[in-house]
C-alpha cells in the first residue's frame, strides 16, 4: 500500500454479487456475509457486516464490526433521498473508522450506483481522495501468489474437474454407434443436452458449481473457441468435440480445463492439428521457469505453429483461423486473473512462485468444420516447480466398444 | 429516458461476472456473451461482443457490433498502458457509434477499474457527461415490471424449488427418530451436511443453480435469518429447522422460498409463533392490491405482532427478537430487486402489475431458541390479480412414522 500510495482499501461487498466477487471474498473467505472491508495500512482488516450474520462474520478471523453502528433508519428519517442516505451512513463510518487520505476502491458493484456513491462522497468529504487502480492493483496482485493452502484447494478442484470429464467419457463410451451418431444401450440418441445435464449433475455432485457456463460444442462450432453446442444435436462420430468447462469449488477457488474429443474415429486431418496441439503444450510446459516473462511462451507457441503453416495472431490480428487467442491466464478465486499469457504490447506479465495459471493452446478451423483445444492448471511452487493441477490424459479418440 | 434525461445507456457486460449481472442480462437474455450494450434514446440496443461469440450474439437479437472493429492489438501499440488503451478502445467506439451527451452507466463491474476508466473518459471526451443514477434507475425500473413470458419462466422456477423442498421432506420423512435425532433406515445419523448436498443435487438435477448459497438452519441457529446452518450437527427431534433457498435457473431467473420445520414434534409455543408468522402471512396476500404503497403491509405485520405481544422494527431499531426484518422484497434476475415492502422513510414503493416479490414474515428468538419465517412468491398481474408461485404447503412438522 506504501508503494502504491494508498492509505486505505475499501473492499465492497454481496449486494447479491456473493461468488462473483473475489477481491472481497479474498478477505471473506469467500464467506456469505453481507457487508464490506476497509483495511488501514499497517492496521488489520475490519468487516462492517450486519448483526444477523455473527457467525459468517466470526468465521473470518477479521475485526467485526456491525452496520448498525450506524443506525440506518434513524438516517433515513434524516436524509430521505435514498443517495444522501447512503453517503450520510458511509460518511459516519469513514470518520468513526478514521478512513482519510488516499482510499484506494475494489470489489464488485452495480456501475452507476457506485459512480454516483463515489462522486457525491469525494465531494462531502474533502479528507478523502478515491483512487481507482486499474492495471495490476493492489488486491489481484496479492492473489496473483497462491500459498501452500491456497494451492491444496486448487489441487482438489482439479481433480474434482477431472472426475466430472471422465464421467462424460465414461458415459459416451458406454453408447454405441448407430448410423453415425451415439445412441444409448436402449438405442435412444444421446444429445448435447443429455452431456451437458450429466456434466451439471457431476459438477453438483462434487461440491462444485460453474456460474460461468459449460462448453460442450461440435463440428464447425468447436472452430468457435466460446461456442457453447447445441442441445438438440446427437453426437455423431468422428467430429471434433470440444469440452471446456470452468467448475468453482462452492465457497472456493475455480478450475478450468478442456479437451478435444473425437469419438470412434478421427480423420488424419484432425489428429494432426490435435497432435500439434499437444506437442506444442507439452514443449511450453517443459520450458517454463520461474522469473520469465510470459510473452515468451506465446511466441513460443506462434513461431511453433506458424513453422507448421498454421496463420498465428503473432502475424496478423484480429484472425479467424488457426492459432487466434493467448495461450493462458490466470486463476484462482476468478477464472480469469492476472497473468495473461499474451504478446500484447501493454502486457508485461512474469511467471513468478505462487502463480496458478492455465496453458491453452488450441486451432480453430471453421472452413476444415473443426477446432482443437487443450487446456491444462499448472502452479508454480515456492521453489520454482511446476505442477499440472489437471491429471487427465489427452487423447483424442474416444473408442466405441460397443 | 427522456424522463431522466439520459441521451445513452451503457451497460457492462461480464468480465467473469455473467449470473451476477442482471440489468446485461436483460438485455441479453441471460446468453454467455463477452460485450457490451449501448442503447440510444429512441434507437434499438446494439451489442459490441467479440466475435468468437457471434452465435450466442445473433441469440440475443440485438444489433451486432464486432468489438474487434476497433483493433485492440493496434490500440495496445500505440498505447502501452492498459488504462490509456482502454480509454483509447472506448473513445473510438462511442466516437464511431454516436455516443454523446449524457451517457447513464449501468452493469456489474470492478469498482475501482470502472472508477478509473470512467473518470479518464470524461476527461478526453468532454462531449459526454457519465451519469450514475442511485435510486430507481431506468434499468431496475424497467424490469420491475414482468411480461407474461416472465412470469411464465419465474412460475417454472418455483415449481422446480418447491420440488427440492419436497424432495427434503420426504428424505427426513423416510428417516427413523433415534435417541432425539433423526437416522437414516441403516441407523446413520442424518446431518445437515447430508440435507444440504441433497439440496445442492436437487436443484442441479433441475437445471438450477444456488450462487448465493444455502440456508439450512436449526434451533437457536433458526433466530439468525441467515444463518447457514452447521453441516456436522445431526438433525433433531422437536427444534425449529429453517429451509431458505433462492435458486435461480440457469440463464434465468431466481426464486426464494423459505418453511421452518420441527421434526417429530413441536413444543406448543413454537406451535403458536408459526400460526401466527402463518396467519399475517394469509392476512397480507389476501388485502395485497395493485396501486397500494407496500409500507402499508409492514405496517400490517408490525401492528399484528404487536398486538400479540412480540417487539418489532416498527417501534425499535435495530432490533434482536421478534419481527425484525422487512416484509419482502422484488425478485427476479435478482433475487433482491427493487420494490421493498419496508416502512423506511427512504422508500416510496408501490405494489404495480407485473411485479413479482417475495412476502416473508418471520419471529425471532434466541433466547427461546428458535425462529420461524414463512416465504412464498406472487406475481401481481396485469389485470392486478395475485398469484402464489410457490405452491407448497405450510405445515410446520414432518411426521417421522418408522
């Protein structure tokens, strides 16, 4: 905070955002507490929180203090106009909790309800000055580095992710093929949909929860790296199939995986690009050391691909085939964190110890009716190793037995 | 707009918060679209969105903006600090898409970054003026007041959440009373824990999710209104047992709904609180009527409780025991909207066609032990009739027959 030259964080919280709000649930203990967090420099945290919930606000081992210090009704009858009450109730608390100086602000709001709260508070109290950081702030820069707890929460989601994959595996594998597509042993289609209820069902059944949506594409949409598939289609033999699915441990960290299946067969075509896929994964894994910027490893994988002529956005941006997206990003309390793995000139990301990250490389052609990605959690420890978080295989094909 | 004098919405769109951002998703229907929605006064909504996410984008119906029209990656060179080319990104696209004068922001966003980024645009695009709007703004306003397709998709929803609640009570029904708790037909203890992943499975087998959590609570747990409830306890013969779940479909929209229990049996002054929480329940939708300040309603139940005895807000505030809490509040891709059955003086809300809120009595008592609320759904229609969207009866103990 020192550095930054901020002398207070005030973290804002729930307003019905709860698990979509990790700088607060940082704090919270991704907690359900209704409520917010101001922090002093060199002082420890405070949770303003309502009295109901005590015990939420116990399990957080921050200093409590109740909203109702400040009797909310009794302003209200002061101040009618709902924005004057709400500043009136913030000015009590900054000045009883000795908030001044530079107030550095965080955590997930409503836009135009904070804009004005900020700008009428910066204007009634001149003590104050709100500072919005916006490039590597304070609070993503602390969760950048995982701690050895963090990083075991991590470790369970994954192989949490990974069971809920081999369960969908599991599942087609015991189909069989009927006139191109996958019916059940009662001869009944299996659809998109069905995989996708399955894959919601497994998700539950581990404790999970996947508030960002599941991918579950074929054909041609899996050429569109965020299609998500359409229910209504049975899955047919020898297509490209894209799962990718970003499951959050409930109260917890996420996970994000994803693989390229083809079931009973794969055309040559598509089994080259998935093993150029999987080979250039594979090298950037072997390659990554601690201390280096991550721009390196996506021009590892550009120069990679393009060597095989495949048109990369290294060359030529924005594109609509080939290898056209970064090749990962950070993870932890939100799918995507800091730590972009992209050549982007206003990006200067490091691999550092602590960082939890996916690699992703994928190629997408529409024109070819395919796409392949492969998507993997590594972590980097305290002593610069890395660890796949991700234990599931890659392989294309999904044999059908039956 | 014309009313308010808003030339231009801006509504933000996910940056990883997409369930938690209810006024994008009502322009979008809920899609997992990556973007953003400017809306002109008088002109349709356009939707800037990559274009990877095109088919989800064409789902939605609004006008189709590529975001890659303003090439990021040519942006980012001539502009290597991320707020600048942020700043540079959103300058060209309000340039090229008309946006001027006074532009009200709306959406789920970083506090901090949206404070940065908002206060910079204004300074280099001094022909627009950002307006937060606090109370009752256009977008809360507008979704107020449900269509029939609406209400349609939020009947759906609580008949999917009264079939969890059904599935509990008949999951205690099937257990046997042991020694004051309750074991399943193997002598197990059931625990919370148990009932709770029941539910988390149950409302995933119904295509719902419970991003805000789950409340299952028991004895003096009960007199906290959100208390979660301790996962390891056993269930209990005789304690109140308070359910509260707020689902929301996924891409949809939320329902709450909440019934205490006791198991077995209940002592003759838990009996009496739960009539009585029942009857004001049965007295306020039977006087609800379209046009009425909901104030009138808190005011009902404060003078029925009164009158039998038990402290409540409308006297004292804050309060500990008795009736301390609002009546209820709107619903819908919130699960707390606009339209709070409150008497605060801050609030001027009426009942209008089309709004659907929850009616929640509930008493509180930790120093008995117990607390009690009853909470259903009703949707007022155009014609300003009231209908119950959580079919479920009221009847506070589950008998155990083994």
């Amino acid at each position: 905070m020192a550095e930054r030259n901020i002398d207070v964080l005030v973290v804002e919280g729930p307003d019905g955002f709860d698990a979509a709000n990790p700088n607060y649930n940082y704090f919270v203990n991704s907690a359900h507490v209704n409520g917010l967090v101001i922090k002093k420099r060199g002082e420890p945290a405070m949770l303003v929180h309502h009295p109901w919930e005590q015990l939420q606000a116990d399990s957080t081992g921050l200093i409590s203090v109740s909203s109702e210090r400040w009797n909310r009704r009794e302003i209200a009858r002061e101040f009618p106009d709902r924005l004057d009450a709400a500043v009136e109730w913030r000015r009590r608390m900054y000045r009883d909790l000795g908030v001044s100086g530079r107030v550095g602000v965080y955590g997930t709001v409503n836009s135009g309800h904070n804009f004005a709260l900020l700008t009428r508070l910066s204007q009634v109290m001149p003590e104050i000055e709100i500072v919005g950081e916006f490039d590597h702030d304070i609070l993503t820069t602390a969760r950048l580095s995982k701690d050895a707890h963090e990083i075991e929460q991590m470790r369970r989601v994954g192989r949490k992710t990974c069971a809920v994959v081999q369960a969908v595996v599991d599942y087609i594998r015991a189909g069989r093929a009927d006139d191109g597509i996958v019916v059940t042993g009662a001869g009944q289609p299996i659809t998109i949909g069905d995989v996708k209820r399955l894959i919601n069902r497994e998700v539950s059944a581990h404790g999970m929860e996947s508030p960002i949506g599941v991918i579950f594409s074929q054909g041609r949409d899996t050429a569109l790296p965020h299609a998500e598939g359409e229910d209504s289609e049975p899955l047919r033999l020898g297509e490209a199939i894209t799962i990718d699915i970003c499951p959050r441990e409930i109260n917890g960290y996420y996970h994000d995986m994803t693989r390229t299946f083809a079931i009973g067969y794969a055309s040559p075509e598509l089994q080259q690009v998935y093993d150029q896929v999987q080979e250039i994964l594979e090298r950037v894994v072997a390659d990554l050391k601690a201390g280096e910027p991550t721009r390196r490893y996506q021009e590892q994988v550009c120069a990679f691909f393009e060597e095989r002529g495949h048109p990369t956005i290294g060359s030529a941006y924005p594109l609509e085939e080939g290898y056209i997206h970064d090749l990962g990003h950070g993870i932890g309390l939100e799918v995507h964190e800091q730590l972009l793995f992209s050549a982007l000139p206003t990006r200067n990301d490091m691999v550092v110890p602590g960082a939890v990250f996916t690699i992703e490389p994928g190629l997408y052609y529409a024109s070819k009716g395919f796409g392949v990605r492969l998507e993997d959690v590594y972590a980097c420890t305290p002593d610069g190793q890395f660890e796949n978080l991700t234990p599931f295989p890659k392989q294309l094909v999904i044999p059908i037995e039956h």
